[in-house]
C-alpha cells in the first residue's frame, strides 16, 4: 500500500557540488575585454555589449538613457526602418538597456546567423548619426509614456523611494520628467555618444555553442573600434546623501484601491562581508513565496497578491527593498506586520528546520539558474562588473551551507531594526 | 530544434509524457488539466483561477505543500487562463519523486479548508485590484471580450467578471469543482529532464496511476454566432491618453488558418520594423505606440490591435489609418522577403522558447492538449508552407469592416 503521508527520501540539495562553467577571456587589439561561455546544446548565442555608460556619467539629466535607446534609430548608412529591419529580418533580437552604472546592447540570434549580424552591431557603436526627427519623435512618445506611468501609485513608489535612500541630486535617485525629455538636444546626445560609447569603453559577454572561428570574428569586428576610454571611466561617484525625514504618506490618486508600500534602507555593496549572509537573511525574510512576509502577509492574512524583499544590484552601493501593493484599508496593517516580522527576526533564533528548508531551498533554485549557457554569462557578468571573481561564488555557497542561526540573527539585530528604514504608501 | 518525447497512456486514462534530457541537472514535473475559464458557469466566473490559488493550500494527505518541495530544492508555480490549467514543479532530478507525491496527492484529493479559501479570495481580490482597477486602462480586456463575444464564454476574463462572483465563492462550490475537473481523465502529465524514461514510467504508475480516473468532462460550450455588423464602444475615463483597440474573430489554435493569422499579426505589430509601428508611430506620427498581438485561443479568438493616440489626434484619424494598413495586407501580396522576415522570427522565437526546460515540458503538454504531441515538431513547417496568397486572402476575411471591434477609450482630461 503506498504511503501517502511520508515524504519520499530526498536528497538534501545541500549536499550538491555546485560549480560555475568557465568562460575563456580574450582582450582584443584595441584592449576590450571579451568573456566567452562556450557551452549549450541550442544553435541560439547572446553577446551583451556594456559600456559604462550609464546615467551616472551624465550631466544632463535623461542623457544616458536617450542615447542608448537611439542607438538603433540611425547610422550613417541606416535609417531605423533598415536597422530593425535587417537585425529582424534574420530573427535576431537586438535589445539595448540603459541603467545607472552601464548601459547595454544585447543581441539574441540563431548560431547561423550570428558572423552576419556583427558588423551592423558594430555600426551602431561607432557611426551612429541620432537624427533630430527621431530625438523628436523619442521624446513625444517617452512622455505619454511617463504621463500613463504617472498614473500607477507602484510607479510612484519605484521613483520617491530611491530619491530618499540615494538623495535627489544623486544618479541612482533622479528620475524622469516631462520637462528634463523636453531639454534633451541632439548635441547633448551626440557628445555623449562619443564619450562614452565611440571612444568610452566596453566590455562584451558571450555565450551559446559558440563557432570555431569566434576569436577571429570579434577581433574583426570589434577590435579595431577606437574605444579609448579607461578600464572604467571616473564614475561621477556622486556622494550619496540619504534624506532626513523617514516616513512619507503620498496621495497620487484619489480614487485608488491599493497602497503601493516600499519599505528601505541604504545596504552596503557586494564588496561588504555581510552581502551575502544578508542574501541568506533575506531569503527567509521576503526573498521567495515561502519567505516569513509571504507566508503572514499573503497565505496568512490576505492583504496583497505578493510581498518581496530583495537587496537591490547596484554597484556603488545596494538597498534593502520591501515591495508591495496592499488593499488600502489594511495598508498600515500590512506595513505594521512587515516591521513585526523584523522584530521576530531580531528577538527569536530561526528554527533549525526553517534554515535548512530555506537553505535547500537556495542551492536547488541556483542549481536551476546555472542551467544554460546565458544563465551562466549573466552569472560572470555580475561578478566581473562589480569587481569581483569566482571565489566570490563559491564563499557565496559555503555562506548559505553553514551559516547558523546566532549568525543570522545578529544580522538581523544590525539591519533591521525600524528606526533605520525608510517607509512610504503612496495610495 | 526536434524534441524527443515519449507517450504512454496509464490505467486509468492519464495521458503521461517522457523527455529526456541529460544536459541538465534539473527535472521538471508539469500538470495541464482541461479546465479554464471557459467552464465557468456564468454567475460564477473566475473560480477556475481562484481555484489554482486553492491547489496550494494542502492536500488530503499532505497539508504542506511547500516545505517538502523546498527540503528537495524545488520552485513551482502555475498559471490559469480562459482555456486551460497548468501546475510546474522544477527541481534538482534527483528529487523528482517528491514532485510525484506532491502532485499526486492533489490529483487524488483537497484538504478543502475554509480557512483556505478564506484567504485566498482576499489574495485574488487584491490581484484583480492590482492589476485590473488600481491601474489606468484597467479595464480594457474585460470591455474587448464583452464587445467581441456575445455567447460564448471567453465574453469574460480569467480573473472574473467582477470581484463580488470571487468574494462570494463557497466551499461546495469548490468541491462541486474539484471533483469536475481535476481528476486523471481530464489530465495530462509530463516529466521532463535529466531522467530516464522506464523510471519516470514507473514513477507515474506507483503515484499517479492508482488515482480514479473519474468521469471525463465533456464540454459543450455555446458557440459564437458570426459577427455580421461592425461594433463600436465608447468609454471617457480618467486616463491621460485616448487609446483605440480593434479586436477581430480569427479562428482556433487548431484551425488551418491559425499559421497565417499568427504570422499576419507578426508583420502588423512584431518590432520596430513592423507595419503599424514603421507607418503609425514613425511616419504619420499618430499613435505612441502600437502593438498587434493574439492568445492562440482553443476556440475561435480575436487579433486585436492597441494603441496610444499622439494628444491631439483625433480618434477618426487613428482608426482610419489602422484601416488603410489592414487594407493593405488584403489588397495585395506582400513581398516574399517580408514574409521570410516573419518566418525566420518565428523559427527563432520556437528556439529560444525551446531552451528552458520548462518551456519544453509546458509545450508538451499544451501540443497534447491540441490533439496531439508530436504537432509539437512539425509547428515550423506549417508555419513555412504559409503563403503570400494566404496572408493576403485571410488579411481579406478577418479585416472585413463587419468583423470588427472598436474600443474608443477617450481621456476626459
């Protein structure tokens, strides 16, 4: 007879040697480094091009982001109608991101038709023209954009909430206005371009089962570029000036049914030996659907259709993030259990069975999130931008097998107590 | 990509997929029962997803369904829509066997708490606010199924018609549910990953193949009738922008035409070198954006098109030109390189879904569901013998003016 209630043997994740694959690094003529990840059993390769060139090496605010959005929308030799065309024409996705630290061009393809498509990525790196036109027709529609983005309490949040932990004046806490994309010019863009982008510098991610011939093909195509800068530019490293006052009520729509709640304090950067212990803190916390605030906020109480906390990924320094859009008569109820669950983590050791179940829990999840060839890109991607190497990985993973309660709770006696948080609804 | 499977049928009905795959160190574990909104009694719509919150609430056996699948280094979660239901469990292979018993036990029966289910209506009413009221166009989809559908059931959205049908959900009722639908016979099961197939074989009979089949569901939902006028809305709302919407009857995921249709919304709304976007958005400067988009619906469904008007344009203007662009499509054959164009996207677009696991396993089930698994390897072919004959004569059909659904979302500031 089967026996439906006993858990069958299970093989404690714990116990699995993780490891990351390698990437093989190549500097081209012109000094650009390049980390290949050669593995996979699709024909389908990713390159992630990274420029420092993020919103933190503007002057003008919006700059970084503008420039990076155009880089498909003209060249010498193109309009925005050919570059899209071509890059879809061969099934590619070309995408570009813009953040505060770097900005990106990625490129997904099918391995076939990957020598093809380089030349023209490498177009838009160098000989990018950023036509008035389309610098018009990018700000009319970045502006209705904002204008319906205005409208949700969540987007809201997103904005005050970094303006309060980095400060106004700070890159990681400024933010869009209808006014700043109504000053941007093509000069400034264009200055920026070549700043930061022609003559800036790089560094190029990628992964897939990779052709024979790859070195050749990116020394071809990449390594002749006049990209000059330093190995990263002078970051303007702004002085980060958190504001004084803590708690903030924000009225944005008066006829809203939810609060959206950001609850936040200034974390240390990945270099500080908490990181990672915080990590395995934060998964108990909010970092997953069974962390405590889930499982008291939502399976226990009803209040939101999800919670999360997360250490936010940015180089300069991180945060400490609660999220969530709670019903509006039980906001301040919800905001008051996220603070008693803090309290609960200050006062009360973590039950030795919780801990193991989350820590099983962590090493199973990046078992999954090693799997593939991007996964593992992005893995390198992030140590190797925040300075960092592979011990880093695997300290990562000896943290979460054997840190102990006491540990874990002496973090949480020294970030997370209430005092140090900022907090806001915006209803 | 050719995705190697096999399919056994168990004792008792269930249907039950293999794929090995032995580059990877995980194993995925997936569910689909035939069962979506689409089965909703009318007064009691949104239980089909409400429902799937419930599934998490413990078994008859098991009265924590998290734990355990955490202790085996697992992560899962499921999605509801206006056809279908689907459960996934992904964890390290080795701990395949706890994703059998967990899954199984909730084939097998529900712990039904009213405790439960309690709190997971107060969790939906917060996900209906969240996503459908607390945002501007909110209520966009719940307006477009209702002008488009008269009779059949996709007239309303996989979260609910309206909160009060979730908030006054009983415990019989989801009982009276459970026992409808969830059983073997309405089921398909697919393990996928780093296992061996006589294995996993063995796994589905010692959990899954000792369930009841119970009673196969057969569906008979009222069809929709021919839309023979063109239809009209008018909403003014406190949004910024005015917006338009069109929503056009296609035919089914399995009808002959799905593989041009699909493309057709492809070369209208797919990038930035898509029609609408290169001639509304760029050059006649119209609209801010504009997208063109399909859910590959199991009955007859709609290929809408929405996008946000440029202040001051009026409304006639936009839809007249959307007009002129489906126009187009109909009235004569595109180039055979644009139609490359939409193929080569397509074939790429199956690659990268193919790449995660669990996209694999999914697809398994869902191509099983259309009548048969093994359409999950010749999708690209179809899609490569379309024609530009077929686009420009199915553009001809669904863009007819009679066919349409007009959404004029005005801002009334």
């Amino acid at each position: 007879m089967l026996n439906r209630k006993a858990v069958p043997e299970i093989t404690d994740a714990v116990k699995f040697q993780l490891s990351l694959p390698p990437h093989r690094k190549i500097t081209l003529r012109n000094g650009v480094d390049v980390y290949l990840v050669n593995m996979g059993t699709v024909d389908t390769v990713m390159m992630n091009v990274i420029f420092y060139a993020g919103n933190c090496y503007e002057s003008e605010n919006l700059t970084a982001a503008a420039t990076n959005f155009m880089l498909k929308n003209g060249t010498r030799s193109k309009n925005a109608y050919q570059i899209n065309d071509f890059f879809e024409y061969y099934g590619a996705y070309l995408n570009r991101q813009a953040g505060h630290e770097t900005a990106e061009l990625t490129l997904h393809c099918m391995k076939k038709h990957f020598a093809e498509l380089l030349p023209v990525v490498s177009e838009l790196m160098t000989d990018s023209i950023f036509p008035e036109e389309e610098l018009r027709i990018y700000i009319k529609n970045m502006q209705q954009r904002l204008q319906v983005n205005l409208r949700k309490n969540d987007f809201i949040a997103g904005r005050l909430i970094d303006t309060y932990l980095f400060g106004p004046s700070h890159p990681y806490g400024r933010y869009s206005s209808m006014e700043d994309y109504a000053a941007l010019q093509v000069d400034g863009v264009k200055k920026f371009y070549k700043q930061y982008y022609q003559e800036g510098r790089c560094v190029i991610f990628i992964a897939g089962p990779l052709p024979d011939n790859i070195d050749t093909l990116i020394e071809t195509n990449f390594g002749s570029l006049p990209l000059t800068g330093s190995s990263r530019p002078d970051m303007a490293n702004a002085d980060i000036l958190p504001v004084h006052e803590k708690k903030y009520r924000v009225t944005n729509d008066a006829d809203s049914v939810q609060g959206a709640i950001r609850i936040a304090r200034n974390f240390p950067n990945r270099h500080h030996p908490d990181f990672q212990k915080m990590q395995v803190l934060n998964n108990i916390f909010g970092g997953f659907f069974g962390s405590r605030l889930m499982a008291n906020i939502r399976e226990e109480k009803g209040y939101t259709y999800g919670i999360h906390s997360y250490l936010t990924n940015l180089i300069q320094e991180s945060a400490l993030m609660i999220s969530t859009e709670a019903g509006k008569d039980v906001t301040e109820a919800t905001i008051g259990e996220v603070y008693l669950e803090m309290k609960r983590l200050c006062e009360e050791p973590i039950p030795a069975d919780e801990l193991k179940t989350s820590k099983n829990f962590m090493i199973g999840t990046l078992l999954g999130d090693l799997d593939g060839p991007f996964q593992v890109a992005g893995r390198w991607k992030s140590l190797i931008l925040n300075g960092l190497t592979e011990d880093y990985f695997y300290r990562g993973i000896e943290i979460i097998k054997n840190i102990k309660p006491g540990e874990l709770q002496e973090l949480a006696n020294k970030y997370l107590n209430a005092a140090d948080f900022y907090e806001l609804a915006v209803f | 990509m050719h995705i190697d499977y096999k399919k056994f049928t168990l004792s008792n009905g269930l249907r039950f997929i293999v794929h090995e795959d032995h580059t990877t160190p995980m194993a995925v574990l997936n569910v689909l029962y035939d069962v979506g909104a689409r089965d909703e009694d009318p007064g009691k719509t949104g239980f089909a997803h409400l429902f799937e919150h419930l599934m998490f609430g413990g078994s008859v056996n098991i009265k924590d369904f998290e734990t355990p699948l955490l202790m085996a280094g697992g992560e899962n979660n499921a999605f509801t829509t206006n056809d279908l239901t689907n459960y996934y469990i992904q964890l390290p292979a080795e701990n395949i066997e706890t994703a059998c018993w967990l899954e199984s036990d909730r084939m097998l029966s529900l712990a039904f708490s009213e405790k439960s289910l309690d709190v997971q209506r107060k969790v939906v009413s917060e996900e209906f606010k969240e996503h459908y009221i607390n945002r501007p166009y909110g209520d966009v989809a719940f307006k477009l199924r209702e002008l488009a559908y008269k009779q059949h059931p996709y007239r309303w959205m996989t979260i609910g018609q309206e909160l009060s049908h979730i908030e006054n959900a009983k415990l019989t009722d989801v009982k009276a549910f459970f026992f409808k639908h969830y059983n073997p016979s309405n089921a398909i099961l697919v393990m996928a990953g780093n296992i061996n197939t006589e294995k996993a074989l063995a796994l589905a009979e010692k959990w899954f193949g000792v369930i009841p089949a119970g009673e196969k569901y057969i569906r008979h939902l009222p069809a929709e009738p021919k839309q023979e006028t063109a239809r009209r809305m008018e909403v003014k709302a406190d949004v910024p922008l005015d917006a338009l919407y069109k929503a056009y009857h296609v035919g089914s995921r399995t009808d002959k035409s799905y593989y041009a249709m699909d493309l057709i919304g492809e070369l209208l709304g797919g990038g930035g070198s898509s029609r609408l976007f290169q001639s509304l958005v760029k050059e006649k400067k119209l609209f801010s954006n504009i997208e063109c988009y399909h859910f590959g619906s199991s009955d007859p469904g709609l290929l809408l098109i929405e996008g946000k008007l440029i202040k001051g344009v009026p409304m006639t203007t936009a839809d007249q030109a959307i007009g002129e662009e489906l126009e187009k499509l109909g009235s004569a054959d595109i180039e055979e390189k644009e139609l490359t164009k939409v193929k080569n996207k397509t074939e790429s677009a199956i690659l990268f879904e193919d790449m995660s696991l669990m996209n694999r396993a999914s697809n398994l089930a869902m191509y099983e569901l259309m009548g048969d698994v093994s359409f999950m390897n010749t999708e690209l072919e179809k899609y490569l013998e379309v024609t530009t004959r077929e686009i420009r004569d199915l553009s001809g059909s669904i863009f007819e003016e009679k066919n349409s659904n007009s959404l004029f979302y005005y801002s009334n500031n």
